[in-house]
C-alpha cells in the first residue's frame, strides 16, 4: 500500500464530511446527521486504535470525544474541538449542491467547509498519521467533535461540560474556531488572526405593560408605544466605546504592519480601512443591541394590555453588568428585563509557549506569517469549555487567497474550503500540535 500522508487524506476526509447533511435547524424534531457524521468520525479514529466515546444529549445528538495519550502524562492536555453541525443551507441559491462535496477551481464546495468540517477534518489527518508511524505526542491530547454549535450549543459542548466534565480532566488549553486564517498585506506578510476572546451572549426580553382597551378610545397607556420606543431607542443607541487588551493589540498591530496611522480616540477609522475584516473587528469595540423580535396584539382594534421584544445584546469582557446599567437607561425605568440565555464574554492572554508555537508552525509553512489575536464577536464552543478552567483559542490553520472575502463565507453561499489551504492547515496543526 501506498504510503498516506495527513496532507493527502485530509481533502478526502473534509470531503466525506461535507457529504454528510449535518443541518441544525434549532429545532431539535428537523435538526439531522450529527449521529452519522460523528458515526463516521468514530470509525476514523477506531480504525487506528483509537479509543472514542460517543454521548448522545437527546436522541441522535451525538457527541464524541477521544483522548491520545502524550509522552508526559504529568502534563496539561491540549483539547482540540470541532462541532459537526452546520447551519442549513438553501441549494436554490448555491452554484453546487451544497451536500455534493464538490471539487472545482481548487476549492472544495460545500456547507461546512469553512465552518468547520476543514478543522475537522485536520484534525482526523493529523492523529491517523501519527498512529500509522506510532508517534507519540508530547502531552494528552483530547479531541472532541461536537453537536449543537450552530444553535446554543445545548446538546452539544454545553451539555458535554455539565454531564461529562472527567472527559476534559486535566485540559489546561483548546484551539478550535474561529482563527487561524490568514489576511494577506502583502507577497512577504500575511496575518494570521488567532482568537483569543468572545463576546458575551445576552439574549434578553423587554416586556411592556400598559392598559388594555378599545382601539377607538383615546389611550395613553399603550403597551405597544411604550416598546415600540424603547425598542426604537435601543436600536439606535451606540454604547461607548471599550478598547479591551485584545482589541487594543489587534490594532496596534495591524495598523503597524499596513502603515495605517491608528487614532487611539478613533479606532473605527482605522477598523475601516481593513477591507474584508472590518466587518470582522468592527462590532469588538464596544457593547452592542439589536431587536430581533416583537410580539404584541390579537386583533386589529383591541391595544393589548402587554408587548414584548428580543433584544440580541453582545457584551465585552467584563461589561456583562456595566452593560444592564446602560441598557436600563436607554430604556427607562418602566420596561421590564427577562434574560433569555446568557452566556459570559472569554478573554485570554496572547502569550505562552503553545501561543509561540502556534507562530513557529505557521512560519515553518509561511514565512511570511505573523500571528496577531482579535476577539471574535460571535460565540463558539469555547464559552462553554472555558467555564472548565482551559484557555481557550481560536486555531484552526487556514491560508488563503489574498482575494477571497473570507468572513463572507461563514453561513454564506458557496461556502468553500482552498484544497491547498486545507493541506498548509493540516501541515500547521500537526507541527503545532507536536510542539505543543
Ligand atoms: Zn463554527
């Protein structure tokens, strides 16, 4: 048999994935395939002797989590995680059927190939290598592939953490998404962004109460008016600005390396010239709200006697509670506040030895490669591993094209992976994750 290299079967391996409809709807009755693809998964790793567990939160929401043995067992493991789930896509506006897998112009095609059945499958390539020629990493290593990401994580890396939390024993770090990718300033420099913090998650509910009555009376108590402004208020109103140690060092280096003058007053002057990133950084520089939802009324000449809205807010570290006390003043004192579901911002610093070698691997591939942490306004699957006590970081090795818009690829149309950039990604994690 022909010898296989990581580099060789990982394209095969994100391939299979993509095959796989792991659609989560957020509805558990038409989310599909987490079991199958974490099926296929398990059958990855057991065919090289590898040791899996598979949980299921609920029926076919399955989880699966192996850990590698390293040479010193007294060290720290490294968790390295991927959700094998992926947000539903509509094959009516894809220029490939978006389950095909498809190959083409040095892409693969399909729902997942960035977000993030690529990582995935890395990570699978790395491990079945190592267990071909018998090497032994330096400390344990616990994969874990995870259901449920794309909508709360609840039946996924939430539920792994409260009901099998001995499975990350020992776990001092984690990379998985969203970084890791480069952002080309020129032939000689690329950035690779690392992520070293999220926003916090605040889902929360504003309900109105006012004076139910007749449509045709004059009424100055009504619930709908009184959301309705606070809902407009909230809309429109743009919280302070918070420069946190991530965002700060994510600018100063960036403005360094594109000899972009950086107002320390002005940030999103600066954030704008970024091109395809702007959009990426823009929302890491203060709290933010957006109404999501309303809800009021039965009939068309009745004013309801109550009226709510779901407000999407997104906190910076440490703003979780600064962040109500602002709220409630845009709102005034009269609407009422429910949280929905809260999830706390994670911040971690860019330094130690897995931070260097996550620098050393990529300019062993790319000697044009400079590291530089962002924050991620978005969640991951690091919230909820990091209520365990890992650093989490986002690292999930990725090179690309200098004119591909990237970010617009996540939940996007024609959502594809760069062959050679899954292949440089595989060559990254596996030198760092021997160096690690
Ligand atoms: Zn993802």
């Amino acid at each position: 048999m022909e010898p296989v290299s990581a580099a060789d079967e990982v394209v095969d391996i994100c391939r299979d994935l993509l095959r796989i409809d792991t659609s989560n709807t957020g509805d558990p009755r038409t989310t599909v395939g987490e079991r199958v693809a974490a099926e296929y998964v398990a059958e990855k790793l057991t065919e090289f002797g590898i040791e899996v567990e598979l949980h299921e939160s609920a029926p076919r929401r399955a989880n699966l989590v192996a850990r590698i043995p390293g040479a010193d067992r007294s060290r720290g493991a490294l968790l390295v995680h991927g959700h094998l789930d992926v947000v539903p896509a509509d094959a009516g506006e894809w220029s490939v059927p978006p389950f095909s897998g498809e190959e083409k112009d040095g892409y693969l095609w399909g729902r997942g190939a960035i977000d993030m059945k690529d990582f995935d499958a890395m990570t699978l390539a790395v491990v079945r290598g190592w267990q071909r020629t018998g090497y032994v990493p330096p400390r344990d290593i616990v994969l874990a592939y995870t259901a449920d990401e794309e909508a709360g994580m609840e039946y996924g890396s939430q539920f792994l953490v409260r009901e099998h939390a001995d499975l990350f024993e020992g776990c001092t770090e984690a990379i998985g998404e969203v970084g890791g990718f480069s952002y080309t300033v020129n032939d000689d420099l690329r950035l690779y962004l690392v992520e070293t913090a999220e926003k916090g998650i605040d889902w929360l509910r504003l309900h109105a109460k006012g004076r139910p009555g007749h449509g045709s009376f004059v009424h100055d108590d009504n619930a709908v008016t009184a959301l309705a402004e606070a809902v407009a208020a909230v809309g429109r109103h743009k919280f302070p600005m918070v420069i946190t140690p991530t965002v700060r060092s994510f600018l100063e280096q960036v403005s360094e390396a594109l000899g972009i003058d950086l107002d320390p007053d002005n940030p999103e002057l600066s954030i704008a010239k970024l091109g395809p990133i702007a959009n990426l950084i823009g929302a890491t520089v203060r709290n933010t709200a957006n109404p999501t939802r309303l809800e009021a009324g039965y009939k068309d000449n009745v004013i309801p006697g109550k009226a709510s809205a779901t407000i999407d807010c997104r906190t910076l570290p440490g703003q979780a509670e600064i962040f109500l006390d602002q709220l409630r003043a845009v709102i005034g004192p009269d609407i009422e506040i429910e949280h929905v579901s809260q999830q706390a911002a994670v911040e971690t610093g860019f330094d130690g030895a897995l931070v260097e070698a996550m620098g050393a691997a990529l300019r062993a591939e790319d000697p044009g490669a400079r590291t530089v942490p962002y924050m991620l306004s978005g969640g991951t699957d690091a919230k909820a591993f990091s209520t365990l006590g890992i650093r989490c970081f986002g690292f999930a090795p990725l090179k690309l094209p200098a004119d591909l818009n990237f970010s617009a690829l996540f939940h996007g149309v024609d959502e594809r992976v760069p062959v050679e950039g899954l292949q440089f990604g595989v060559r990254v994690l596996d030198r760092l994750l021997q160096a690690s």
